[in-house]
C-alpha cells in the first residue's frame, strides 16, 4: 500500500488548537502524525486532495506533498523505533508507525485489558496496527483471538509479532468486522476493541453491536472528548449501553456493554 507523506509548517499558540487541526486531517484521511509530517495512503491523498487543500490554506500553513519510498521509509521509521518491550514481557517490533503501545489510547486499553478476565472470551481487534491489543488479549487468556486491517503491512507486522511472542492469533486483512467464526454456540465476540478514528468507528458500530454476543463489551478509543457525545449517541441506537469513560491527557476510551 503506497503513502504520501504531508510536511506542513504549523505555528498554534495553544495545543488545543493543533488538536483540532490534527482531527480535521484525520477526518481527510491522515493516519499518522510525526512531528509536522503527516502520513496518508496514496489512494484516499487522490480522493480528498482538494479538501486537504484547502483545510492547508485556510490556516495559511506552508507545506508541501511527496510521496514515500517504501523502503526507504520503513527502514528509517525501524531504525528510530526498535523493538519496544511491554508489561507482560510482550515485545513489539513497530513497522511503518502503526503503534507499539505507549501512545495514550493504546495504554488506557492495554490497563484495562490487564485488569479484565479475558479467560475463555473470543476477543476481536479491529483494526490491529502491530497487534499488540491483540497480543495481550491472547497472553491475557483469551481463547479466541481475531485482528483485522485495511493494511497489508499492518497484518504482516501482527503476524510477526504475535510469533515473536508465542501467541496464536487470527490475522485478516480487510476493513469490516468479521463475523466470528467458532463453535456453532458461539455466535459472536465477548470483547471487541477498536482504537481507530472517530468516523469508522461510528461507520461501524452496527456491525460491533451485531457481532457481539450478549453481555458483550465494546472498547472504543483513537478520538477527543469532543467526539464522545456522537459516538455514545451511535451506540446507544445500536443497543450498547456506556459503561465508563477513561481519559489520558487530550484523549479518550469509551467502555460499552451490549
């Protein structure tokens, strides 16, 4: 999967403003920020261009648009962030900036996971990254374990981590939830997690409620607070009840239950 990479010249006097900046690019289609550069599949560049474009001149930022080697940029991004030891003795190999668990979102998940009994649950990550919510939800004693990317390199970088760490997980690429394929008895998820952008999560909730079983969770996080009265709204016509809200810095993680 091809990337470009946006280099923009910001100036905020308040954090609070670049955060509303980061969330209108990431509305656009922007997945990673690293410094000023902003990462974004070639593909959803050449459908929002114009939108991004503008976004860009309103706030009269100077920047300019490539598009990345891929392996160039992979062997520079591995070189500035080598394997990343969790709790748990989990080990995380972060490839192509997909996360190796000490963002704000990732760790209110991971917490919460090791505070939770996963024993015997069918767990599914939507939208993995390195997989490592799933590694600990496998380690954590989850029987079943699913996780699910858009990216190709996202699902062989699970694939590799979950062998680094000995654990069995079920790596799929793909963009919607999978129906959970178990036991006829099992028609669905105790647990699915998902710490991805506002607008796939409120996309999705019909299908993390229909897959869930009864007395499920859902764990949501990857948005603001200002993105938690429209999430909570979509899942409770959904039939998912919020059970509590977390916080880390700017950022939070919702807990439903079905």
């Amino acid at each position: 999967m091809k990337y470009h990479v946006l280099h923009i010249k910001t100036d905020f006097a308040e954090e609070w403003k670049k955060d509303l900046f980061d969330q209108q690019l990431f509305d656009l289609g922007v997945e990673t920020i690293d410094g000023n550069d902003y990462y974004i599949q070639s593909e959803v560049l050449k459908e929002n261009r114009s939108a991004l474009t503008e976004v860009l001149t309103s706030f009269n930022f100077q920047f300019t648009i490539e598009e990345c080697e891929d392996e160039n940029w992979n062997a520079t991004w591995e070189a500035e962030h080598p394997l990343q030891e969790l709790p748990l003795g989990i080990k995380i190999i972060p490839h192509c900036a997909f996360g190796a668990g000490h963002h704000e979102t990732t760790s209110m998940l991971i917490n919460s996971l090791v505070a939770a009994n996963l024993s015997g649950k069918n767990v599914l990550d939507h939208g993995t990254g390195t997989g490592v919510l799933a590694i600990f939800a496998k380690r954590l004693g989850a029987k079943e374990v699913v996780a699910i990317d858009i990216d190709d390199k996202s699902v062989e970088n699970t694939k590799e981590n979950a062998a680094l760490n000995d654990v069995e997980i079920d790596v799929r690429l793909g963009s919607t939830v999978p129906p959970f394929r178990g036991e006829p008895t099992e028609r669905g998820y105790h647990l699915i997690l998902a710490n991805i952008h506002r607008n796939i999560l409120i996309e999705n909730m019909p299908a993390y409620a229909e897959n869930l079983v009864a007395g499920g969770e859902l764990w949501l996080s990857g948005f603001y607070e200002s993105d938690c009265p429209v999430l909570v709204a979509c899942a409770e016509e959904n039939g998912l009840h919020l059970l509590a809200t977390h916080t880390n810095g700017d950022w939070r993680f919702l807990q439903f239950h079905k």
